[in-house]
C-alpha cells in the first residue's frame, strides 16, 4: 500500500518511479539511458504494468480505480520511439492482462459491473499502432517504431535500422494471438506467426540453435552466439507457451527441437553457457547474464525438473554471496557486471520450482529474496536498482517489470489457494507475468498457418518423458527428491575453486591430455610451445621484451586442434583484459543514515587514490557540511562549520588534492567532491576515480569520494530539507540497523601541506578514459586503440615482465596462480568494448585471399569481437 501511494503521489501520470528523487520518471525530461528508455511512451507504463497484479493481490477495489485512471488519462498516440518488444511484453500484455481479470470479475457479480471491453478496446488501438514495424520482407519487425508516426516517415525518427534481437522478434505470439481471439481480428496472430517461422527457418540447421541478432531483412544472423539469455530468453519461453495456450502442436515440435540443442551444448550443470551456432562445441563467452534465471522456471513447465533444481541452486549460492544476482557473473562465480535492476527472473522460477515439487527450501529461498528487497533495495519513496551489488550502492530506477512481477510472484509463491480470489491455474503467464486465460486455445480459430515444423523428427531424449510437471509422477515417495539434487552443489560458490568450464571433444574424453589452459601457459615451456604449434599458434619474442601470439587457424593439425588454438587466444584476450580492470579501485559507497533515511539511500561513489583506503580501514561516519569557499581551492573561511564533519565541495577550478588539505586543514574527517557538471549521473556516464596529482599525497589521511551532479543533489536536497544529515562513507553500504542510527561518528585524523594537480581517471566502461580537472595535462594512461582483424589470424601480446614509461608498451603478465579468490574480491568492471580497449592484444594480418575454410573460421573471429560488446 505504501509503494501504491508512492506512486501515485510521487510519479503518477509518469511512466516509472524514481524512488530516490521520489519524481517521476518522464522520457524527454530526465538524461537519457540509451536504449533503457525505450520502454517509456507517455503512456504510465508502471500502472497498466501492474493492472493484473492488483487483482492477483486481492486489491479488487483498487484495481477497478486503477482502470478508470488508465482509460481516463492514458493516451498512446504519443510522439515516441519505444521498443516494439518492450511495449507488446509491458503495455500490451498489460492491458490484455487487465482486460482477462475485468471479465473475470464481472463474471463474479461485484466488481466491474460497468466495464465494457475498454481495455480491449485500447489494446486494439495500440495492436494496430505496432503493426506498421512488421512492414519487411522477411516479417521480422523493426526494433523500434513511433507510436505516433509509424515508421520510415521523416517526422517518426525510426525506420532505419537493420538488426533486432532473436527474443525481439520472437516474443510476440502470445500477446498477439490473444488480442486475436478476444477481437476477431486475426491480421495480429498472422504477423507474430509469420516472425516466428522466419526464425525458425533461419535456425542453424546442424545445430538447431539460433543466434542472438539478426538482419531484419535479409535473415542473416549477425550475432552467431546462442544461449538461454539476454537476446533469446523469450523466444524459447513463447515456443512452449504458444502451444500451451493455442494448442498448435508445431510450436511444440519446435521448442523440442531447440531444447534438446540446448541441452546438448549449452547446459553444463549447473551452468548454461553461450556456444557458437556453427560450432556448438566451443563456447563464446566464459560468463552468465542475469537473464538466464527465468529458463529453471522454463524447465519446470517442460517437465524436465533435475537441471531445473541444479542451476536455480547455482543461482541462489550467487545471491547469498551478494544479496542480489548481477547482472553477469563468470564462470568461476566472479562478479562481471555489478548491476542489479531488481530483476525477477529468479523468483518467477523459485515459484515454479515450488510448485512443482513442494518443497518448502524453495519458500525460504522466496524469504530470503524478500529480506534481501528490504534490507538493500527498499528507499523512502520505493524499491531502488541497485547499482553496484558490491557497495550497495543504488541507482534512481525502479523499472516497471519490479511490480509486474517480482510483487506477483513473490505473493504467488507464498499464497494459499483461499488467498487468490480466482483459480491461476487457468491463466498461463506472459514473459512479464500477465495473465491470459487458457480458454482462447478453443476461440477464433481460424487463422492462416502458411508454414508448418518441417524437417522435424522425433527426438529420442529422456528430457521428453514428461510434457507436464506432475509431482505425484515425477517424485513418487520421495519428498527428498529436489534435496538430493542440490546436495552436490551446496559448495559449488563459496567453498570451491572452480575453474572456468570449457568444453572438450569427445575424442578428448578417450584418455588424451585435455586442451591448454591460457591461465597455465608458459612461454618458456618447451612441451607449451609445442601444443601452440599444434593448435596454429605462433610465438614472436618482440624486441622489446613482450612475447606476441598469432593464430593461423589454416596451419593447425586438426580441426580440433584449431578450436582449441581459438578457444586458448579468446582466453588469452579475456585473461589479459580482466588483469587490466583488477588494477582499478572498485566504487565505493555514499550511505545517508540519519531521519528519515535510516541507510535505505545508498549513492554509487567515485573513490580516490589518495586519502584512507576505506577498503583498508573502518567506515567514515559523520555529519555533512558545505565548505565555504564551496569550490574548497582555498583556505576554509568556516572551520567551524565543517569540524569534525564530511566536507562537502564542488569539483573545479583547483586540483582535488588541493581541495583535499584545504578540508583536512580546517579539521574535516571526510570529503565528498560533487561534479560542477549539471544532469550528470552514475547512471548515464562512467565511474570516476579521483587520482593523485603525481607528487607525494601521503600527507592526506581523510577519506576523498566522488559523487555526480544527480548523486550529490540527493544529499543537498536533504540538507535543505532536514538541516541535519548523516552520511556513511566506506567500501560496502552496511547493514540497517538499531546501530546504525545511535553508533558514533570516528574521530577526525588532520594533516596538512599543499600540493598543485589533479585528475579524474575513469573506472568503468572503458579501461584507460582519463578525464581531468587541468585540460594541459596528457593522459598517463592512454593507449592506441586496437585495430581489428582482416582474417583469421589473431594475435595477443604478452609480457613476461612489466613495462615502464611509455603506456603504448605498458603490458601485464598473463599468468594466473589458480588459487581460489573470494567474490568480493573479485572486481570486474563492466566494459563494452573490452577488446577495443585492451592494449595488450594486437591482431594479426595476412595478404593472401579468403578461401571457403577461412570465411568460416572468420565467422569465429567475429562472433569473438561481439562478445565483448554485448549489452545486457
């Protein structure tokens, strides 16, 4: 109730909360997110999101105002560009949901005796609105479309694009078929069958797997990678779910088809894990994306539960290590992507999962995740993302899919059968947990089926034993059953070292040596260098000391050998530009406790190289203070006023090392610089690190932090209003509690002498950035960008020892010791263009033609340079 009124004092009409600013979210009047924003329409995107969850809550009175507010106030012919995936999933299956539960109730006699059809009736408007995106020859959609112009007309700004994802185009069906048969209008169901044949057609047909993106209009795939996650997820899911809900056996055959491609190249218990569609043996990437939480619940509806329980465990193992799952994690459970945007893909599937079996583990799981949501997450105004599940820091969003969802399936998952005003098993849910009901399978059958499965042939796997979860069939009298399961796997993060997975031929497994390791390799090692040979690898002993590798696929002994030359370069690449990011200082956290606040705001912060180390050393707590003078570039003219508190000071016009001593000379026991730069945010720009000014700063012993323009507001805004504001400053937000509100603030450490410059060095997004207060100072950790491959030749420098002086030769070892690492410990940023930014890899070239065997090989390099630019 106090998150409803939160929404509708603070963010009604607006598309999304903005639970730190307490504002609403509105596209146009906020920095933007890139394709995050996407999803806003100026059309309350949040309250027709969460229509159907207000009814499965037993709100039944606010439902019926929620409606009268969406057809009194929502208008969708908005000048917008918006995603046609994330509008069809949040405001179409939204309405649709809506409009299922309103005749449900109607039918009860209470409530919504009034309604008419009018949330049918707008979804019918906006079905049409979509439509123009599936003008292409192929029957893909366009990504994006105006929702007042269309598409390729000057004034709708979209049109132009010749890519969308595999789950973009492919998690239609369900919305559009049910918008069908409740019109009659069967032009929505042809178009989203038509998207789903073309991909089927264009699978991988020795592999039966799809890749991630694909060209609109002439069908090739140009991300060759093929997972359960981010870019595909739904496809899959709405395979299975459209034969459930429309009883279309084809959709069946082909899901089969695809499941059992899954479950031979990309499941590796507990871990599923990206493979190469051409080459389903050689995986793509060495870490998981968040997204993948929703295939165990996948699985329990497939009926195939072992796999189901074994990575749900894996996952719930990563949550307890960091009270959330990132957003991408390695191999070897290492943090890759920090974010957390309260995803509820892990709770839809732990809600399956108990379903299926029963097993009340999964209910304490469930509790686990609701602790967690309100010891970390929840603020004053609502749920914040969490921006780094590191720090505990937050980020001011709170997307749609939280209430959608997350609240759904949580309530779902500890509700009796009494508490839920209708029975759920009617309904099947939507990919954002909307209901339709089961009944449309026998309404308004007549629709065009030009291409039915071909080529299709029955599978002989026991992964099709079951077409339904049935736990009086799948475990009979055995209530220990999902116990035994994860039993093996209750070690698998905390207590093991894990090595990252890679796959191996079968004919490795008949006693031959498994492949080399990049993390094993020695340059000095005859029997080593003999294995490169082997695998088309080559050795260069540069001038300069540095070792270089080029892969010539075309000279390796075997096609196997060959995969596993380009499997050893990939892991050379990776290994050397994780060594680069280890170098980095994490971010650290900026933790208001005081009145009302009580910790429930965590700001991402920017660290310093100079100061307390606050990984090192105890948290700083204490009151905020502005300086005076505010930019802090000279001696303080009120000591008094920050004494023994956490100076605040605007960044500019002198270096932070000057503005550092000037605080610590009038007694402060802290710093926070905010940005002098207006509108910017952690949210839309890379992380900051404050470094020295290249002279001795050991002088300065108070902790030094960062926050952005929007970040810093926060803490402003709170001084105007309360006076008196408490911060937090450390390495990790801590835990709220009693202690937390009564523990005294540290004591103050001073020092002082003044030193002359200064600058930003960035640590996140892209290694080596450089931003600086002095415009005359060159970068010392600027690097030329690498170039990219011609053919299939790849080559990776490596140096046996660590350069000096000239950052172009500033290369790093690439050995690893193997041992074990604590998660925390492990702080991977997140990159976009890691390769791009890696100085330490170089690639080869050759002159000589292309011929049909490299072009292949060539698919490879590519599918390597894509991966490192994946966005979730």
């Amino acid at each position: 109730d106090s998150l409803r009124f939160s929404l509708q004092e603070h963010a009604y009409p607006a598309d999304e909360l903005m639970p730190l600013t307490c504002r609403g979210r509105v596209r146009g009047q906020e920095p933007s997110r890139g394709d995050v924003d996407d999803a806003l329409g100026k059309f309350s995107l949040t309250l027709i999101d969460s229509l159907d969850t207000l009814v499965v809550l037993n709100k039944t009175k606010e439902f019926e105002e929620a409606v009268r507010k969406v057809l009194r106030d929502v208008n969708l012919d908005n000048d917008v560009v918006v995603s046609v995936f994330e509008t069809n999933i949040r405001v179409l299956g939204g309405l649709l949901g809506g409009h299922s539960l309103a005749i449900m109730l109607k039918e009860k006699g209470e409530y919504m005796q009034w309604y008419n059809d009018e949330l049918l009736q707008m979804a019918k408007q906006l079905g049409y609105k979509l439509l123009p995106a599936f003008n292409t020859t192929s029957g893909l959609p366009y990504p994006r479309i105006n929702l007042k112009f269309g598409i390729r007309k000057p004034e709708a700004r979209t049109g132009t694009e010749t890519d969308t994802c595999t789950a973009c185009a492919g998690t239609l069906i369900l919305e559009f078929a049910a918008l069908s048969r409740f019109t009659g209008a069967t032009i929505f169901e042809e178009y989203a069958r038509k998207a789903l044949d073309f991909l089927w057609e264009k699978r991988q047909r020795s592999s039966n797997l799809v890749g991630v993106t694909i060209n609109i209009h002439t069908g090739d795939w140009v991300r060759k990678d093929s997972g359960v996650g981010a870019g595909i997820d739904s496809y899959y899911e709405y395979l299975l779910k459209a034969y459930v809900l429309l009883g279309d056996d084809s959709f069946l055959e082909r899901f089969n088809t695809h499941y059992d491609a899954i479950m031979r190249y990309i499941s590796q218990p507990p871990l599923l894990l990206d493979v190469h569609i051409h080459k389903p043996m050689l995986n793509a990437r060495t870490w998981m994306d968040a997204l993948l939480a929703f295939f165990p619940g996948l699985q329990v509806l497939k009926g195939d539960i072992r796999p189901a329980i074994e990575t749900h465990e894996m996952l719930y193992q990563v949550i307890k290590k960091h009270n959330f799952l990132p957003e991408a994690f390695t191999t070897d459970f290492r943090v890759h992507w920090a974010q957390h945007p309260l995803r509820p893909e892990f709770a839809e599937s732990t809600y399956f999962l108990y379903k299926a079996t029963g097993d009340p583990y999964y209910l304490e799981v469930g509790k686990t995740l609701i602790e967690n949501l309100n010891k970390y997450a929840r603020v004053p105004c609502g749920f914040a993302a969490m921006k780094d599940v590191r720090t505990g820091s937050h980020e001011d969003r709170m997307d749609s899919f939280f209430l959608a969802e997350m609240f759904k399936y949580l309530y779902l998952l500890f509700a009796d059968k009494e508490d839920i005003i209708f029975d759920i098993e009617d309904y099947i849910f939507t990919t954002e947990a909307h209901l339709l009901p089961l009944w449309l399978s026998t309404t308004n059958q007549n629709i065009s089926k030009k291409n039915t499965t071909s080529e299709y042939t029955e599978l002989d796997d026991s992964n099709f034993d079951w077409t339904c979860p049935n736990t009086q069939i799948l475990f009979p009298n055995d209530p220990l059953y999902a116990q035994s399961i994860r039993e093996p796997l209750k070690n698998v993060v905390d207590k093991s070292c894990p090595r990252g997975i890679i796959r191996v031929e079968e004919s490795f497994r008949s006693g031959a040596k498994p492949p080399l390791r990049a993390r094993d390799f020695m340059a000095t090692n005859p029997e080593h260098l003999e294995i490169l040979k082997k695998m088309g690898v080559s050795l260069i002993h540069l001038k300069d000391g540095r070792v270089q590798l080029v892969q010539h696929a075309v000279q390796a002994a075997s096609s196997i050998d060959a995969e596993d030359g380009l499997r050893f370069m990939q892991e050379m690449i990776e290994l050397s530009s994780q060594q680069q990011k280890e170098q980095q200082l994490p971010p650290r956290a900026v933790q208001i406790v005081s009145h009302p606040f009580f910790g429930r705001v965590v700001l991402t912060a920017g660290p310093a190289q100079f100061g307390l180390d606050l990984s090192k050393h105890k948290e700083t707590r204490g009151f905020v203070a502005s300086s005076k003078p505010y930019n802090g570039c000279s001696e303080l003219t009120n000591p008094e006023a920050v004494m023994g508190k956490i100076a605040l000071i605007q960044r500019g016009q002198c270096m932070f090392a000057e503005k550092a001593r000037n605080i610590q000379n009038a007694g402060a026991i802290g710093g926070i610089v905010i940005d002098d730069n207006e509108g910017s945010s952690s949210d839309t720009a890379p992380l900051f690190q404050m470094a020295g000014d290249g002279k001795d700063t050991d002088d300065i012993q108070i902790p030094m932090l960062f926050l952005f323009s929007k970040e810093g507001s926060i803490i402003l805004d709170a001084i105007r209003e309360y006076e008196e504001v408490e911060v937090l400053l450390s390495d990790k937000a801590k835990d709220r509690d009693p202690d937390l509100e009564t523990e005294e603030p540290p004591s103050s450490e001073n020092d002082s002498q003044n030193q002359s410059a200064e600058q930003i060095v960035s640590s996140s997004q892209e290694v080596g950035l450089v931003d600086q207060e002095s415009p005359e100072e060159s970068s010392p950790n600027s690097h030329p960008e690498s170039s990219s491959p011609a053919d299939t030749d790849i080559a990776a420098g490596v140096s046996p020892s660590e350069q000096n002086s000239n950052p172009a030769e500033n290369h790093e070892t690439t050995s690893l010791d193997g041992e074990c690492t604590d998660l925390d410990n492990q702080l991977q940023e997140q990159s976009e263009t890691e390769e791009d930014s890696n100085p330490n890899i170089s690639w080869g070239k050759k002159g000589q033609p292309i011929d049909a065997i490299l072009a292949d090989w060539n698919e490879d390099i590519e599918a390597f340079e894509m991966m490192e630019k994946d966005e979730l």
